[in-house]
C-alpha cells in the first residue's frame, strides 16, 4: 500500500480522529491517504502555529496524542512556538511536516529547510524518514515516545518522494507499542511515608504531573487518609477542589493566595508530586526552601533536584507512587483526624483573602473572576495563556476538576487560546468552553476564529481589556518607565465587537460591573444558537495591577486586602 495509508491506519489505530493542519505541495500524500481511508475529521488551519494548539487543547483534554500537520518549510518553522510550549507542559502531541524530494534537500530546493534540526531542542524527538519502509514503525515510535515518562511533542518529517512510495504493512496484524509503566522502589515509599508521619505541618504539593497521571482520586484519598492539607501549582489547578476542607491555597510570586503564601511558610515538609519548582512558584529559593524537608516526586528522573536538591527523591508515575503510598499506610494504620495543624491552614483560608466584590467603574478585574465563578460550574473548561489576567485567573479564578482548567504555563505564547478553545471543544464536544484573554494576545492568532466559524465550533470568549500590554506595563514599573506598552486610540482602542462580527461571530463589550453576568448568559445562550465563538469584552481599569514580589514572604498587594 501507500506508505502513507499506513500512516493514516497507524494515526487512527493510536485513537487520532481528528487532526488540525493546512495541506501544501509536499504534504498532499498523506492527505490523499486521508481521503481514501476516511475515519480522520481534519480542521483547515489559518497558521500553523494555530494547528499546534489546537493539537495541544485537544491532548490536554482527553489524555490523547493530539496531531498537527503542515507542509514544509515556513510551515514547519511556523510550528516552533507550539512544539515549545508542549514540551514545556509535558503535552504528547505530533506534528507531521511535508518535505522537499529526499535528492533536492542539498540544492535549496522551494521550501525546503532542515525542520529536524530546528525542532530538536523543543521536541522529545525530532525524525526524517528517509526510508518509505520506516514510516508505519517511526510513526508508532512517535507516539509511544510522545507517551512515555514525561509527555511531550514529536515532529515527523516526510519528503514528498518518499511519502509517495509503496511499502509491505498489514494494519490487522500491528499495534500500539508498550508504554513502560514507571513503578516507584517501595523503600523510598516507605521513607517518604516516615517523614510525612514525622512532620508537624506537611503539606501535598500537586503540579502538572498529577494530572497527566490521573492521580487526583490518589491525592483526595491521601489527604485525607492522613489529614495533609494540599497546595497545587498553576498547571496542577484542577487536581484538587479548591472548596475542599483541606485545600492550602497556591504558593507563588505571581499567581498565588495569600493564604497559600501563609500556610506554605509555616510548614515544615512538602510533598511535591509532578512539580517542576518554576520560578513564579517558588521566587527566591531560600525563602522558598527555608528549613522544610523536600520530598519530589517525578516521572522523569532528570528533574530531580534540576533548580534544587530534594530531602528525598523518588522516581515514579504519580498515581503509582500515591497508591504505594496509601497502602503503606493503611499497613500501618496510619490514618488520622483533623488537628492543629489542619485548623490552622483552614484559619488562614478564611482570613488572608483578596475582595472581589468591586463595584468600581472601570471594572477591577477580581470582579470579572468573581462572576465567571458564580456563573459557570465545576464542568466547564477553561483555557487562558499568559498576562495580568493569567495571573489573576491563578488568584482568584476557582477549578474543582482536573483538566478543566488549562493554561500554558511554562513558554507562555500570546494568543494561545483561541485555538486551544477550538482543540478542547472537538475533544469534549458537549462541553462548555470558555477562553478567558487578554485584549493584546487576542490578536495574535485571531484569524483561527475563522476555523471555529467554518467548523461550527462553538465557544465563549471572556476579555480583559486594559488596552494596554499590563503585564509587561506592570514589570516595567520596577524600571521606573512606561514606555512602549499603551496600544490605546481613538475611543477604544481596536474595536474587538467588530472583528468578531468580521467572521461570523459575536461580541458585547462591557462596562459595568453590574452588566457583566447578563452578558455571560447572553453569550453562552448566543454560543449555543449560533456554533460559534461569541465574545465578552469586559473594560476593566487600564493601570490596575496584580500582587507580586520577589519572594513568596514579600508579595505586594495593590488593593485594600
């Protein structure tokens, strides 16, 4: 058969049934293949950049391989920031480039480029095939490496002449490679067990890892086998409800509670489960480490003790190493009731909040928070990219599942939403979306709207619009300038409204504090009507700021606590 029949039998074998990408000369094989065999919905893309995203919402939701496509040169370069950004949150997903002939690479042929080595440092694996017969094998290989240990990107590039050859495969007789599941050594289990019973002020730690590892019914069981209050990182949000009696709140620089802050600094050990210890999380490292015990859990072995030596390291899968847990303790009997500790952190959680209830013209941006928690439920999935209002989506926005809250945490690419929203509605169909943006990123991938409109993609966008770039307005502080970041004309600056309307969809721009839960009912009712994106543009204050500081004891708050 095609060589590339025996991709699209491997891509729909490894549960691909729908891929995001843009057809071009040397990729046309692989979409003939699609054609043919059928069983793959594909989604025309306006930007490469776009389809990688869309691929990463699409694997964040559902625990799946997500798939972009493009063809070669600009394409390929065009995937970059989005192969980046999953490496960076550990999000299994593929991206399949088109390539020049095999014998004109050496001549700068149209469009040809070395990918591979471009994609090398933000891909777990970066291949060529150079051997029609490979390409079934590299492609399972792809994904069992997508899948292994920490997640993460692949990029898969096919030369047209290649792609075109006929190769010996039998779709009937193949599947998926194994996926070695990564046990924890019970010793270190039981080591970690005798420090957590040791400690007089624990706290669970849960990042991102908990998640991908499916280990948030473990976390609950744990913290409340053993009555351990539980902090989550910015990718772990969701892992844990935060209206749990044992919920400790977020520790950080950035997005943080000041009760997470407060009961972190008055521990005495952390459990940190799939925590990479980023910098927003931890700001200056001896604050951060003071004299509390480490225990770090990780699949990947090489992120233990990578921004600081743990007590204690322990090499396993999230879920795995919380059941050993759990059953070492149960062993011995270890499960206890709520004591001082436990009062403590709750005690803190009622007094060392943030208002949200301003009634204040221009909107303070809590108050967008606010009514986006008392307006959608617990089943709504979230994404948001990177600005002041990640930030204060991290303070104050609530997430009581795991994965309905989505956020790129680590590269932080503008613009990052839009298609996201589009990924996570095609891998949860039936669910509410809503994208929460900012009104610069907005437009950076704007143009994908066009996709969700000619794919009856529905979805609620909800902007912060300061018509500013705040963030970068409110770093520059510490320069003593203000230089270069007001994106503000004319009235309003750029009318958002009508660049929704400009491809089919709509928006109501806000600004009344008061107006805002009508116009999150209109636009999840209009949503609904239409199948497509329709917006909520909310003017909140244009200079406002969020609280941050160096360190997590020297957080500084800009509004009346």
């Amino acid at each position: 058969m095609p060589a590339m029949n025996a991709v699209v039998h491997v891509l729909k074998d490894e549960g691909v049934d729908v891929a995001f990408g843009c057809p071009g000369a040397a990729i046309l094989p692989l979409y003939k293949a699609m054609e043919q065999l059928g069983g793959i919905e594909h989604l025309i893309v306006r930007h490469e950049e776009g389809a990688t995203h869309m691929a990463d919402g699409w694997a964040r939701t559902n625990g799946r391989v997500g798939v972009a496509i493009g063809t070669s040169g600009p394409a390929g370069t065009n995937m970059i920031t989005g192969l980046y950004t999953a490496l960076a949150d550990s999000i299994p997903m593929i991206c399949i480039t088109g390539q020049a002939a095999s014998t004109k690479l050496h001549q700068e042929a149209f469009q040809a480029v070395d990918i591979v080595s471009i994609a090398e440092p933000v891909t777990k694996w970066a291949v060529q095939i150079k051997e029609a017969g490979q390409a079934p094998w590299i492609f399972r290989e792809a994904f069992r490496v997508a899948r292994s240990g920490r997640p993460g990107p692949v990029l898969i590039d096919i030369p047209v002449d290649v792609a075109q050859q006929l190769i010996e495969y039998d779709p009937a007789i193949d599947a998926p490679l194994p996926v070695a599941a990564v046990e924890p050594h019970l010793p270190r289990v039981e080591r970690a067990l005798d420090l957590l019973l040791a400690a007089e002020r624990p706290l669970l730690l849960a990042g991102g890892g908990v998640i991908i590892g499916e280990a948030h019914a473990e976390l609950r069981e744990l913290a409340e086998l053993l009555q351990i209050p539980v902090q989550v990182t910015l990718m772990g949000k969701g892992s844990f409800d935060e209206d749990h009696a044992l919920f400790a709140g977020m520790t950080g620089v950035q997005t943080s509670q000041r009760y997470g802050n407060a009961s972190f600094l008055e521990s005495d050990l952390v459990l940190a489960l799939g925590a990479r210890f980023g910098d927003r999380h931890t700001g200056k490292l001896d604050v951060y480490r003071g004299e509390r015990t480490f225990i770090h859990v990780d699949i990947e072995p090489t992120q233990l003790g990578k921004v600081f030596e743990p007590d204690l390291g322990i090499v396993s899968d999230t879920r795995l190493f919380l059941r050993a847990l759990i059953a070492a303790a149960r062993t011995r009997g270890a499960g206890r009731t709520p004591g001082a500790w436990v009062e403590r952190v709750r005690e803190l959680k009622r007094t060392l909040v943030r208002r949200e209830d301003f009634d204040d013209v221009p909107v303070k941006a809590p108050r967008v928070y606010k009514e986006i928690n008392e307006f959608f439920d617990d089943e709504t999935y979230f994404v948001t990219a990177i600005g002041l209002y990640q930030i204060w989506g991290g303070q104050h926005q609530k997430a009581g599942k795991p994965r309905r809250y989505q956020v790129c945490g680590q590269a932080g690419p503008l613009g990052w939403e839009i298609p996201a929203a589009i990924g996570v509605k095609k891998a949860a169909p039936d669910a509410q979306v809503v994208g929460v943006v900012g009104d610069y990123g907005f437009q950076y991938l704007v143009e994908e709207l066009a996709v969700a409109a000619q794919y009856d993609v529905p979805f609620v966008l909800i902007m912060l619009n300061n018509e500013y770039l705040g963030l970068i307005r409110q770093a520059s502080i510490g320069f003593d300038m203000n230089y270069e970041v007001d994106i503000h004309y004319d009235e309003f600056g750029t009318d958002n409204v009508k660049i929704m309307e400009a491809y089919g969809c709509a928006g109501r721009r806000v600004f009344d504090p008061n107006e805002i839960r009508s116009a999150l009912e209109w636009a999840t009712k209009q949503a609904q009507a239409t199948s497509r994106p329709v917006l909520v543009e909310v003017m909140i204050e244009r200079e406002a700021n969020t609280p941050h500081g160096p360190a997590i004891d020297a957080v500084r708050e800009f509004e009346p606590v």
